[in-house]
C-alpha cells in the first residue's frame, strides 16, 4: 500500500471515529438538576455529584446530568420543578409541602430513630409498599428518599432541658409535625426553611432553631445556636426526596432505565442516609471543642414528647386515610419494624 493509500485510510478511520463520537454525543440525553444548598456542602459534594457521575458511569454517556450553577426556585419549589419539567431532576425536602405528603408525616414523629442510612432503607422500602399508586407522587420519576438521623434542640443563650424552659421559645421550624411539637410543649414556632435560620438569628427574630447537629455547622449557625439539646432518638425528623420529571422519565430508553434505577431507589436512598450518619458525629466533635454546652432532655421533657407522638399518631392515621391511604397505621407499623431490623443489623458486630 502506497504511503498516500496508507494516509487517507487512516484519515478516513479517525473521520469515521470522529463521525461516531459526535453522533454518540448529539444523542445523548444531557439533564439539569436544580439545588438549593452552596457547592461546598456535603450533599452537593458527597451525594448528589457523585450520583451525576454514577448515571453516567452506568449508561456509558448515553444519559448525563448537570447540577445547574444556581437554583431555580426556592427549596419549597422544588418539587414542582421537576413535576412541571422546569428542571429535569430535583431534590428537596417533603416536609416544605405538608399539604401534598400527609401520607409521610409520620416519619417525621418524634422518635423516629437516630442512624440515618436505616431510616431511608426503611422509608424507601416503605414507600415501595404502601405509596407508589399514592396520587401526591403522580408525575415524576422517584429516584430516593431520604431522612437525616434525628433532628434536635439548638437555642442561642440557654440550655433547654424541662418542658418549663420551652415556654414563650421562638423556633424555627419547617412543617406541621415540629409545629405542632413547639406548640404543644408551650413554645412559639417560626416557620421557615433552614436556608433562612441564619438572618433570623441575626435580627432576633427567633430564639432558636431545629436542627440536625450537622445542619448547624453546615448552615454556618454555630456563632449564634450555642446550647443544643439532645433527644435519645431525635425530637423530629424529616423526609427528602430525589425525582426526576415523568415525562422525561419514560423518554429514556429501557437500557438507560435499568442501568439508572440499579443506582437509585434503595441504594441511593442509603447513600443519602449514611452521609449524615457520618457527619452527626462530626459535628458534635467539633461544636463541644468549640466549647458549646451540649445537654440531654430531662426525662420530663421526653415524657412530655411521648404524650404528644401519641396524639399526632391519631390525628395523621385519620389524615392519612382521607389522603388515600388504605391502612396508616399498617404502614407505620412496618416503617417502624424495618427500621428497627435495618438499625440492629447495622449495629451488629461484623464476623471476622
């Protein structure tokens, strides 16, 4: 072969090359993701990144996901940017439309448990059982759900400790779980999503917030939230999601389905979990160096916590029916047994 015949056959094999590349990468399906928190928090850098990278890793290119470089709308929105395809993929926080997902209220109960990987595994594991026909979840695409270990008391200047010190307490809060909590104990509840607490503290409209122990160093809250009060297993609790857009959903190929839900459902659901069962700890490691003064609930005030989860437990299976649901307390129930398996098998020892 001629060095002329040679040349062009090579040139033609990376035209040819080139040709495919492109072809491959106009067909791609290139998604947004819309985020509400800084690109320097955890769930940015150690959840949701690297599920952008998984979907790509495992549809080899064929479907990617960029997290857009501000957030669309506020965090309460974000649910229905990705119904409404505003954004093709969303992640957000249920308990912000607590009209909508009465149906997950009780995993927001007082109580609810404290390792966070257990709880999403058991939620997922819920929601496959019980709500998937739910008409609230209509429209998009469940990728995961999450929740974060257990929330708990943080005030500015004081301890709390008995129901007594609770009375006339401004807290900000974020549902009609942790509303009705603050309300029943005496305290005054300030609603507002966690993005917020700051610049309230700030201008003293709040005495305090609910938090986890890691949202108040991740929302930089640790010069004005100083005296935190633990509940053995949490005060609160709340529910996340990730959803996709349905429509767009169902325009991916079946390939690119199945190679996305092997990373999604239970498995990413456990990855949010075990992100803030790492980073709790963290953070009470770094807030007592700190010098904050850390403190349990008085046996009074987890008495007092008791009785109120026995009248929300009421008042949610009547709720819940009414927002079609079939058997609430079933669901509870198997909420709470999964959770307590998953938890004991997580804090068993591993066999050498």
């Amino acid at each position: 072969m001629s060095f002329c015949s040679t040349t062009m056959l090579k040139s033609a094999v990376a035209a040819s090359a080139l040709i495919a590349a492109s072809a491959q990468l106009a067909s791609a399906e290139m998604l947004t993701m819309s985020s509400w928190v800084p690109p320097t928090h955890f769930v940015h850098t150690d959840f949701l990144v690297p599920f952008t990278e998984k979907v790509a890793e495992v549809t080899e290119g064929r479907v990617t996901v960029t997290i857009l470089p501000a957030p669309l709308a506020s965090p309460p929105q974000h649910w229905e940017l990705a119904r409404n395809g505003v954004a093709d993929i969303t992640w957000g926080n249920f308990t912000y439309e607590p009209e909508r997902f009465v149906s997950l209220w009780f995993a927001e109960f007082p109580n609810a448990g404290t390792n966070a990987e257990a709880q999403s595994r058991a939620l997922w594991q819920t929601y496959e059982a019980y709500l998937t026909d739910n008409a609230a979840f209509d429209g998009v695409k469940m990728l995961g759900v999450g929740m974060f270990g257990g929330g708990q008391l943080h005030h500015g200047t004081k301890a709390v400790t008995t129901p007594e010190d609770m009375a006339n307490t401004k807290f900000r809060m974020g549902g009609p779980i942790q509303e009705k909590l603050l309300t029943s104990l005496g305290a005054v509840p300030v609603a507002a999503p966690a993005t917020k607490a700051y610049e309230m503290l700030e201008s003293g409209v709040i005495d305090g917030s609910l938090h986890t122990m890691e949202s108040v160093v991740n929302f930089r809250l640790e010069d004005s939230l100083k005296r935190h009060t633990i509940f053995p297993n949490g005060f609160y609790d709340a529910t996340f999601f990730v959803v996709m857009n349905g429509a767009k959903w169902d325009g991916l190929s079946a390939e690119d389905k199945a190679a996305i839900e092997s990373i999604s459902g239970e498995t990413l659901s456990a990855a949010w979990g075990r992100n803030f069962d790492a980073q709790n700890p963290a953070a009470v490691e770094k807030l007592s160096a700190a010098g904050h003064e850390i403190v349990e609930a008085s046996p009074e005030l987890i008495a007092a916590v008791d009785v109120i989860y026995g009248e929300m437990v009421g008042e949610w299976v009547d709720a819940a029916k009414a927002a079609g649901v079939e058997d609430p307390q079933a669901m509870l129930d198997f909420y709470g047994e999964t959770y307590q398996a998953l938890a004991a098998q997580a804090a068993a020892p591993v066999s050498q």
